[in-house]
C-alpha cells in the first residue's frame, strides 16, 4: 500500500531515523519538534499540505502503520541474517538456499501472527499481516527466479561437460602435434646431415686428396719382408744362420699310410 500521508512524504533516511527513535520510545513531542525543525521539511509541508506542520495525530497514525511495517521487516531480516548464520534444521531440508529458508521464516510468521489473533480489526495485526503479504509475494518471484535458474544449470549442464571434454581433446592434440613436429625436425636434421656426408664422400671419390669432413685416411699395413717367412726359397739366411731343411715335410709326404689294426 502507497501512503500519502505527511510522514509517509518524508525522504527515506529520515523516515528511517524516525522508526528507531520510536523503537527507542523516545518522546512524541520532541520527536515532533525535530520533525518540523528539519531543513526542507516545512517547504515540503507548505507544498503539499498547506504548511501545516506534522501533528500528533500524524505521528499516531505512522505508529499503527507505516513504523509496525518497518519494524517487521526488521524483523524479518533479523532472523534471516541467523538463519544464514547458522542454518541449522532449516538448511537441512532447504539445501541451504536463502530463499527457501526465507520462506520457512514467513511461514512460521504467518502462523505466529495468526495463532495470537482474536478475530477482531486490529491495526497492528493489518499492518504486519500487510508486511509479511508483500515479503510473500516478492519471495515467490524470487524463488520462481531461482527455481528457473536451477532448471536452465541442469540444462546446461550436458553441454558444459561436452565443452569440457572438447577442450581436453584439444590440448591432448595439440601435445601430440608437439611431439610429431618434434620427431620431424628430428628426422630431417638426421637426413640432412646424411646428406651432407654422402656428398661429402662422393666428393672425395672424385677427388682423392681430399676427405669427407670429420673423417681420416685408414691407415695401410706394412706388406711383411721376407726374413718373417721360413718358406720362402729364394731367402738367403744371413751368414753363420743353416737354412732350414725341408727334409721333414719331403719325409712327411712320402710316409706310407698304414691300414687301421681291427
């Protein structure tokens, strides 16, 4: 509901300041004075009430509605920050979801209110039945705005995992596009340098006072001098040395051979 009234015109902060000097039960009348007292309030009141200044009656009337508006919300914040603080039984069904434990605490207001309500017009009770009302509906807002939230995560859910999996892939790729980029410049730096070796030789074919680079001429044995072999007949010992005799190897070769004993 939109209050109109002179107080209700007042510019929040100050609306504000004025419910908890009330909730302080500070005085009517001083609060009264400082009303009228505050910069721009006369102008607002000579604007839109004819100066007439905030009366007792008006200060009354704020009591019974807008103040037991603000106080319940008070309220209703106050043992929202707890439920935060420290959920306990109501987080245990509510999945710790501040608005599903908001509505556990307008519930249990709306059943406290009613349980202590005679069935009499009372203003208090209107005033915070008309709170807690207005909490309840733009609480159900919240909680379809949440539950949507939720189905959409669950929806996306299937296409993150896929992206995810997508990304994985990729890297893995990519790691094992390194590694054959590596193995190829391995191979061709392997092929060049037989390359070069190859020309390198058949340059040296070519021409044979040079040699392939990093390589060396293999060395030729020494033929052996005739004094190393015995058998050689054209050797001449040199003097006080016999020759040798081939007298055994002749004796050998014309040996009978004598048949095996049975």
């Amino acid at each position: 509901m939109q209050r109109k009234g002179k107080i209700a015109r007042l510019p929040i902060a100050l609306r504000t300041e004025l419910n908890q000097r009330l909730a302080n039960n500070e005085d009517g009348a001083k609060l009264l004075n400082w009303l009228n007292a505050i910069p721009g309030v006369p102008a607002m009141l000579a604007t839109d009430f004819a100066g007439e200044p905030i009366t007792k009656q008006n200060l009354y009337e704020w009591r019974q509605g807008g103040f037991l508006e603000w106080e319940t919300q008070q309220e209703m914040f106050d043992e929202a920050r707890v439920l935060a603080t420290n959920a306990g039984p109501v987080s245990a069904t509510t999945n710790h979801d501040l608005a599903e434990q908001l509505a556990a605490v307008i519930a249990g207001k709306f059943a406290s209110l009613l349980a202590g309500w005679d069935g009499t017009e009372d203003k208090a009770f209107d005033a915070k039945l008309r709170v807690l009302t207005k909490f309840n509906q733009n609480l159900a807002i919240l909680r379809r705005t949440n539950h949507s939230a939720a189905r959409l995560r669950m929806e996306q859910a299937p296409f993150e995992r896929e992206e995810q999996r997508l990304v994985a892939e990729a890297a893995r790729e990519e790691e094992r596009s390194e590694v054959r980029r590596q193995v190829f410049e391995q191979m061709l730096a392997r092929k060049r340098a037989e390359d070069q070796l190859a020309a390198e030789t058949s340059a040296a074919v070519a021409n044979p006072g040079t040699l392939p680079t990093g390589s060396t001429r293999p060395s030729v044995p020494a033929a052996p001098s005739p004094a190393s072999n015995p058998h050689n007949q054209n050797y001449n010992p040199p003097a006080g040395r016999p020759a040798a005799s081939n007298h055994g190897s002749a004796q050998a070769q014309t040996m009978p051979i004598r048949p095996l004993a049975r």
